[in-house]
C-alpha cells in the first residue's frame, strides 16, 4: 500500500511540474493572440488581457501592408525543400554509417555528429555567406535552404540510432535476393525508417520555420526574399515611424498557424516515431 501511495504521490508531482511547464509555454502565445485583436494603444496601455475590442482588421492590415503572401509563400517553399532534403540527407548518411563498411567508418560519424555543438550564427555564417557569393547564389533562397538542411547533425544521429537496431539479418536476405546497396536503402530499410523520419521531418520543418539569423542575413538585398519571420520583424515601425507591436502580434499570430497546423495533422506519427526511436535506440 506504501508503494502505490508513493507511486501517486510522484505521478502527482510530475503532472503538477508538466503543468506548470505547459502553462509557461503556452501563456506567451496566448499573449501574442490577445494582443492581435487590439488596437496598439491598448496594447500599449496593458490595461487587460483580453482586447475591450476586437479587431479582427488588424489581420487583414498585416497581410495586405507588409507583403505577408509573399512571406508566407518564401517560408513554405523553404520549409518544404529543406525537410526534403533534410529526410534524404540524413537517412542516406545514416546508412552508410551504419550498413555500410569503409576505413574511418566511426570516424566520420564522430566527425559528423559533432557539428551538432557547433553555433551555426557564431562560427559559420560569414563563410558560409561568403561561399554563397562567390558561388552566385547570395539573392535566393537556396543558401538558407541548404543551411538549414546540413546544420541539423542530430538528423543524423536519430536515424541512425534507429538504423542501429534493425537486424542486420534483413541486409543479408536483400543481397540474398540480389540487392545492390541503393535497392537494399530504397525497398528494404526505407519504408522501416517511416516512424524516425516523421520525426526528423517535423523537427526540420520547425526548425526552417522559425530560423531568422540565416534568412536575415541573406534577405537583406533581397526583400522579396524574406520569409516570415524576418517579415514580422519588419512591421516593428510602420510609415509613421511608430512602433506598430499591434500589427507584429497579428503577424506573429499568423506565423504561429502553419506550425501548429503541422504539428495537429502529424501529431500521432510524432509520437510514434519517438517512441519506436526509443525503444530501437
């Protein structure tokens, strides 16, 4: 009886702690949301949560004043390419480090895993900008893409963990059957790499969401270029020089739907992938 007392009491603690945590991150959103419906000078003023009126035209502003079709269309063209490329990239790297044999094998996969502790703005922006130019590709969305795609060591390593615990038996009755490497990737291991790889995909997608370090710096000639998040930050001062925090909540706000979106339609792989990643790894 002791024991489940104790078992209770802990459950308790920890649903209370999730709690709390769940409120911490979801009360700023509620903010952004409240404060998309006001007029700035109620935002302002900080007089109530909840707008006295709602003001639904602020949407409509935003989206016709600051270009936000066009925002919305760059954030998802780079978000499509680069969870993409993300799913390919790291799952083909997984398997040759995992299935295939080669001197230096664990080498590179050490290497490899550790640009996950590299500071992407920190270290490697200004070469990599410079790269971009001397390569020609500075005023499109091709550098953030391909950023955003080989800056996520820990693609890598999820699947590969994943990969780690597949029987290796299922290799040697494809080569049985006559598959070459690539066939052996496409047919056999591929479709068993669907629960890790919705993972990774959502974690890319996020990821090329919400960046605004890379996708500022090589929008910056470009504005017609500039995904959302760069474009929120734009509306900080309208024509009148005056902060407009009214208009960037509603920006923030429209920003925030496409991810939650994404996350309520692929919530169910999510959690299937993490917890077959857990059980593999």
């Amino acid at each position: 009886m002791g024991v489940k007392k104790s078992r209770a009491l802990s459950n308790t603690v920890v649903y209370i702690i999730m709690t709390i945590m769940a409120l911490i991150i979801i009360c700023p959103v509620f903010y952004a949301l409240c404060g998309s419906l006001k007029t700035n000078l109620q935002l302002m003023s900080g007089e109530s949560l909840l707008p006295t009126t709602w003001e639904f035209q602020n949407f409509i502003e935003v989206w016709k004043k600051a270009n936000f079709a066009q925002y919305t269309f760059n954030s998802l063209f780079i978000c499509f390419f680069s969870t993409l490329g993300a799913v390919l990239l790291s799952s083909l790297t997984a398997f040759c480090i995992e299935r295939c044999d080669f001197p230096g094998r664990k080498f590179v996969k050490n290497l490899y895993l550790m640009t996950m502790f590299i500071a992407l703005g920190a270290v490697t922006l200004r070469p990599l900008y410079t790269l971009a130019v001397n390569v020609g590709i500075q005023n499109s969305l091709w550098p953030i893409i391909l950023i955003t795609i080989g800056a996520q060591g820990s693609n890598v390593f999820l699947v590969s963990k994943f990969i780690a615990g597949l029987p290796k038996e299922l290799d040697e009755a494809a080569i049985i059957d006559g598959c070459g490497p690539f066939r052996l990737f496409w047919q056999v291991l591929l479709p068993l790499l669907k629960p890790i790889i919705s993972v990774v995909a959502l974690f890319q997608f996020r990821v090329a969401w919400n960046d605004y370090i890379t996708s500022s710096v090589f929008t910056m000639t470009t504005p017609q270029l500039r995904p959302l998040t760069v474009g929120i930050v734009q509306l900080k001062y309208g024509a009148s020089a005056a902060a407009e925090y009214h208009l960037m909540m509603a920006g923030a706000a429209i920003s925030i739907i496409p991810m939650l979106l994404v996350y309520l339609l692929c919530n169910r792989y999510f959690v299937d992938g993490v917890t077959a990643g857990s059980v593999k790894g």
